[in-house]
C-alpha cells in the first residue's frame, strides 16, 4: 500500500482479449496483452469445459507471474 492511505500503486496491467486483431498491436501494447482463443462451451460437456478453462486460467497465471518477477 502507498501511504497508509489504503490506496495501491498499479505498476504492472494487463489486456486480456480473444480478439485476434489485438494480437497484432503495438509493441508498448504487446508486453502487456494477453490473447486467449475463444472456445466455444456451450455444447461441451461439463467435465471437459472446467478442464479447459482450470488449463486456461493455469497458463495465464503462470504467464502473469513470469511477468511480474521480470518487472518488479
């Protein structure tokens, strides 16, 4: 915290997006954006679906931490 006053000081932010025109942006935009392809879930089942993302959200983290450490 930044000076007792309960307020946080943002150095690092991250974009996530499934659009795949951001994966093209700048290179300022780059080292923060993130891109995740869409997966589409409403016909798959329920086992397989929270599989998929449990990995998703894994690889993300693990990206956000490699950031974090080279960064700070």
């Amino acid at each position: 915290m930044e000076g007792g006053h309960g307020r946080f000081r943002l150095s690092i932010c991250f974009f996530l997006t499934s659009d795949s025109d951001w994966r093209f942006a700048s290179d300022e935009l780059e080292r923060s954006l993130m891109w995740l392809p869409s997966i589409p879930l409403d016909n798959m089942d329920e086992k397989y679906k929270h599989s998929i993302m449990e990995d998703q959200v894994k690889q993300l983290l693990n990206v956000i931490v490699k950031k974090w450490q080279t960064e700070a």
